[in-house]
C-alpha cells in the first residue's frame, strides 16, 4: 500500500536531519539544504556520462547516504544495487526513500576499509562525498581497486587548492625543491581539526592530487564531467605492487 503525503511527511521529520535533498511523494526532505537542491543539483552536470541503460548491471554505491544514487542507478535498470553506509541513520533514510521510490534496492552498515567482505566485484562502483571524510584515502581507492570494482567507478572528492593540473616527471633529484612549493604540484591539504564544522573533513586535495592518486591505485580517467567528479575504468596502478590490502576478506 502506497503511503500517503502526511505519512511520508511524518516519517521524514521522524528520519531527520537529512543531508540529501530526494522528493519523496512530493515531500522534500531537505528543502532548506545550504548547497540548494542537492544533490539533485550537482547530479545533472555529469548524469550524461554515465551510461544510461545499466539492463543487467550490478551497483555498487559506496558512502550511499541517503541513497539518492542508488535510487537513480535502479531508475536506469541496473539488476543489483547496493549501497553502504557506516551511519545507522542514513541507511534508514535511504531505506524510507526506496521504499517510497519502490525500488528493489539492499542497503548495509559498511565502512569502506571492510569492502573486501563482500566477497564479489560490482560493474559500476559510486564512491562520491567519501574520500575527503576518511583518514587513509589512499587505502580506501587501494581497497576499491583491489575488492570490489569491476569496471567503471563515479568518483569525486571536495578540491581546494589550484585546479590546474601539472605535467610531473617521473622522478627527480633529491636536490629538487622548489617543486614542492608549485602550487599545481599534486598536494593533499591536511586538516587537524575542523572545515566546515566537520571533524571528519580530514584531507581535502588538489586537481593534480585527486588524478595522479586514482592513476596510482590502478584507475584511467575516461571523462571529467564536473569540476569535482571523475569517471573511471580499471586499469593497471602505477606502480604494481606498491599498495597495501588488509585481509578483510575473500574476493572472488
């Protein structure tokens, strides 16, 4: 049985705060959010990019939130979706919202770091509004690459710092020392306590920084669709060999 908009309506405040704005029945559930319609805002700039007919396609939507993403992924047909999250509350919402969107959709308590326990590889890996939230980011895409990404993966992380992106060799001197001080030079901006008013806003990077850490873990970026969001496909990492994986699990 359908519910109606008042118990939709109720069963938002009840799920409240929310962080992503979804129409739920003509109910908004962030209507007042501070970036405006998100992420339905941000959505439209790079939803072209990614292939809109996912018929037989497994999901993997990584940080899902509320789970916005993982309701557009279902609207393109994709067989199995599947979308963690390690905050009880925004599972919940994003429960609420497939239910109210009916969509066939699974949703679990995982963090990143344990994504080797889901024991399979998904065709489309979504790893948005994640990587600048967790204290071992190069772990975290080390882990995707090496456990659960099978194809394509939707990647984007919070930039600061120069947006351009330099041509850097593959080695130099130790001598070499005004490099570091280029602006342009791939640099992760460390925060010890707060941005935002979020502590858990731990490492925010620059253009050249998010590009050169998705090609070490073993990603090539086919589009750049958004100032903050990458499509990629699986390939060989940069250096073979170097990356650490916690056994956290078996992958097929």
């Amino acid at each position: 049985m359908r519910l109606s908009t008042d118990d939709i309506r109720d069963r938002v405040e009840a799920l409240a705060p929310w962080f992503h704005n979804l129409d739920l029945g003509g109910v908004q559930t962030a209507p007042g959010h501070f970036l405006g319609d998100y992420p339905r805002m941000k959505w439209r700039h790079f939803a072209e990019s990614i292939p809109a007919d996912l018929t037989g396609r497994s999901v993997l939507d990584i940080g899902c939130n509320a789970g916005f993403y993982s309701i557009e992924m279902k609207k393109r047909g994709a067989e199995r979706v599947l979308g963690i999250d390690s905050d009880d509350l925004y599972l919940n919402q994003a429960r609420f919202a497939a239910e109210v969107a009916e969509a066939d959709i699974e949703f679990r308590n995982l963090s990143v770091y344990d994504v080797a326990a889901l024991g399979e590889r998904f065709d489309f890996v979504i790893f948005m509004g994640v990587f600048y939230h967790l204290r071992h980011p190069l772990l975290a895409l080390d882990l995707v690459r090496e456990h659960v990404a099978g194809d394509l993966m939707l990647f984007q992380s919070m930039q600061r710092g120069s947006s351009r992106v330099m041509a850097v060799a593959e080695n130099y001197p130790f001598s070499e020392e005004a490099l570091f001080d280029d602006p342009d030079y791939p640099r992760m901006h460390f925060i010890e306590q707060r941005y935002a008013d979020d502590p858990t806003n731990w490492w925010v990077p620059n253009a050249g920084a998010v590009e050169a850490m998705l090609r070490s873990a073993g990603f090539a970026i086919l589009d750049h669709p958004e100032a903050e969001v990458y499509l990629c496909r699986i390939a060989a990492p940069a250096m073979p060999g170097a990356a650490v994986y916690p056994d956290k699990g078996d992958t097929p």
